[in-house]
C-alpha cells in the first residue's frame, strides 16, 4: 500500500485525485529488515476486490469506480516498484561503503528553504524524496525574517514549520531580514559528514 508512505502523498494526491489521510513516516520502511514488494496484476487486485476479498461487498462498485480504477492502479503500481528499487539501491550502497568497495566521494546534501506558506509540508516531502533517492542528508532551513516571527503567522501556516521532523529533514532555524541571502550563506557553512 505504497499510498500510505508519507513522502508519497503528493505524487499518489496528484495521480489518483484522493488525498490519502492515513499516512505513515518513510522512517517506518526505512527501519524494516527486509522490504518485500508483493507484486499483482491491476486485473488481479481488481478481481480481489470484486471477489469481497479487499473491501465490504456494498463499497466494492464505489472503489472499483474511484481509487482502484485502473490508471490508478497502474501508477500505484509504478511507484511501489520504485520504492523497493530505491531502497534496494540504498542498502546495497550501504553494503558497498560498509565494506570499503566504493568509497564515497562527496556526499550530496539537499537544502529545502522553508517559509510558513501552507505549501510548505508540499515542498519537504519533495526535498525528503529527492534526499533518499540520492541517498544524502536534508535540511528543513528556516530563516525567520521579522514578518515571519510567530506573532505575526497565522496559525494554521504555522503548524508547516513543525512537520519537518516527519520526513527526517534536520531543521535549522535563523533569523535575519533577507531570507534568501540568509539561506545561501547557511548552505556554504555546511560541510560534508
């Protein structure tokens, strides 16, 4: 059920039209022993469904006609099998510096510059992905300027600056009246681990 990822939710909101509500952490897959992808057919799951094998027989027309149509499924699918790839990938990379086979160069880092907007949870599941398909660190950097400071964000904007501990980002909190400027030296002070 590669729509309940966290980092997923946007791509799966984009592709199928349904905003999933139940989401849970990468953090959860990335600690799994073993990742096995269970791998059926969009007929097969379909015929499941029809069967009263996934849901109630009374809900079984709504969900073949919504979110298990069949371009949904194709790119749920799509996405699974990218999922396990990448971390695949990633445990292999491990392995490979682990036992000195591949030494690691420069590490790449990704920045998000964070701002109260309510498209900012939006924009760290994206640095999030993009962060573990390469495998580096990320950042959730916040540079507070004096129309941001907290008296003046509206609350519900507000609660976008604390979700950036969900995906794992390191967040870095600065204050300075030119957000931009302010972020650019941040990114220059960081050096690999």
């Amino acid at each position: 059920n590669i729509q309940h990822l966290e980092t997923l939710n946007d791509a799966v909101a984009r592709a199928t039209g349904v905003r999933v509500r139940e989401t849970v952490p990468d953090t959860f897959l990335d600690r799994a022993d073993e990742v096995i992808n269970v791998d059926v057919t969009v007929e097969e799951l379909r015929n499941k469904l029809r069967e009263g094998k996934i849901y109630r027989p009374e809900k079984v027309e709504q969900a073949l006609s919504h979110f298990f149509r069949k371009g949904n499924l194709s790119t749920l699918r799509e996405l699974a099998l990218r999922a396990v790839a990448d971390e695949v990938g990633e445990k292999a990379a491990s392995y490979r510096a682990r036992e000195g086979l591949e030494p690691a160069l420069i590490p790449e880092r990704v920045m998000v510059c964070m701002s109260s907007n309510t498209l900012a949870p939006r924009v760290m599941r994206a640095g999030a992905r993009i962060a573990g398909r390469l495998g580096s660190r990320w950042y959730a950097v916040y540079v507070e300027a004096p129309r941001e400071r907290p008296e003046h964000i509206n609350p519900r904007d507000a609660e976008a600056l604390r979700t950036e501990h969900h995906a794992r980002g390191e967040p870095r909190r600065h204050g300075g009246a030119r957000q931009g400027r302010t972020s650019v030296r941040w990114s220059h002070r960081v050096r690999p681990a």
